[in-house]
C-alpha cells in the first residue's frame, strides 16, 4: 500500500507551530513532479514557492552554449523559491526534477503573508537561505578544486541523505550534466566505484553499497554542508 502524502513530509513544513502551519495547510496543494520536468526558468516571474518530499530538485545554471552545472539541490528539508521573500520576484537559475517524486505549492503572496509576520516560519526561511547559500559556494570551490570522483561521492551522498531507501534513479547523462563535466568522467568515476564495492550501476538505477566507502572517497564538501544544514536548522534535519 502506498504511503499517504502529508505536507509534514517536507521538513521545512513539519517543524512548524500548530498555528504557522493551520494558516498555510488550505493553500498546499501536492503537485507531482516528474524526472526533467522544469519548476522555473531563468528571469520567470515567480509565483509559487515549492516544498518537496519525496522528488529532489537541482538548481541549475546555463550557459549560453546550453552547458549546465548544479548549483545546490533541494529535498524534503527546504524549499523553492527563495527569491519571493528575498525582495525579488526572479531567479537566473532554472529549477529541474532531478529526482521524481512530489512535492507542495503554495502561492507566493501566501508565503509572503506569513514570511512578514515575523514568527518560527521567517527563523526557518532566512536559515535555511543561509544553509542553502553555503552549499552553493561549496559546490562552487568543490567543482573547482576536487576531482570528479569526490565530486561524484559528495553528489551521491547529498541525494543520498533526501531519499528513503539507497537506490537512485538516475542516468550517468543526467550526473554528468549536474556536475557540469563530461559524461565520460562520470562513467570513468562510477567505474571504480563500482569495482571497490561502493556502488551498483545498472540501467539508469545508482544502489549505493558502501555509504562508508563513498563518505571516506568524498572530499569534505559534503561535510560542511551536512554541518552547516545541522547546525542552522537543529529541528529541521535528522
């Protein structure tokens, strides 16, 4: 039997007061999101915000040349659309599904209704921001200093730490263009980690194996946001 959709899956939402989250609960609505689907583009006007539970999304940034590369992901312990209680009402980066799954959407100006009373949900929002702001320099300084393959295993181990089980579905093609790197580096990277036992690569499907052996190749990118996430928002992680 398949779990019932709660809001509460999202985390964000979950450590929210009685009263924060009755205001919110009539204008949730669970949207599907599908593997590629696109939540925003670059210069749209933005006009909902986003709270996945079971779908992963990255934030990506395109070049002029049709190039892209990852700049933070988003699972069940954030959400998107920052920009709204930011004071602006875009974003140049584009919102894809890396992940399928679900997710709510709620409309911006009920997000800003309550961002602007000033109670636990504002707290959340500006810390997560700030948690969200690290992984994206971290990524930034990880894709510039660190190999593909500690590239990989950070990549691995943030989505590992969104999903309930140690299975991911997802193409090398996919991986590649998230880390901004060619698609022979990834198959080059997941080859040696499938031969040292970490991972099992099959036909678009990713079973980590080894979480130690991923947790001992990765550089400490994945340290740092995983710490940074813990210590802004204690109530929020697991």
């Amino acid at each position: 039997m398949a779990t019932p959709h709660s809001p509460t899956q999202n985390r964000l939402l979950a450590a929210l007061p009685e009263a924060e989250f009755g205001r919110l609960a009539p204008h949730l609505q669970l949207v599907p999101m599908l593997l590629g689907d696109s939540l925003y583009e670059p210069g749209g006007q933005l006009q909902h915000v986003f709270f996945p539970t079971t779908a992963i999304v990255s934030l990506l940034y395109v070049m002029e040349s049709g190039s892209s590369a990852e700049i933070a992901g988003v699972g069940n312990e954030g959400m998107l659309g920052i920009a709204l209680f930011m004071g602006g009402d875009t974003t140049p980066s584009s919102a894809v599904v890396q992940t399928a799954g679900h997710g709510y959407r709620l409309p911006g100006r009920v997000l800003k209704e309550e961002f602007n009373r000033g109670g636990l949900m504002q707290r959340l929002l500006l810390r997560y921001t700030q948690a969200l702001l690290t992984q994206m320099c971290q990524t930034s300084a990880c894709n510039r200093h660190h190999s593909i393959a500690q590239q990989l295993c950070r990549w691995l181990l943030l989505t590992l730490d969104r999903l309930p089980s140690n299975e991911l579905v997802m193409t090398q093609e996919l991986v590649a263009n998230a880390l901004g790197v060619r698609r022979e580096g990834v198959t080059e990277a997941a080859g040696h980690l499938q031969a040292a036992g970490c991972i099992r690569y099959r036909r678009g499907h990713i079973a980590v194996l080894d979480r130690a052996g991923l947790e001992a190749r990765s550089c400490e990118c994945y340290q740092v946001v995983k710490t940074e996430l813990a210590r802004l928002l204690p109530d929020v992680v697991r």
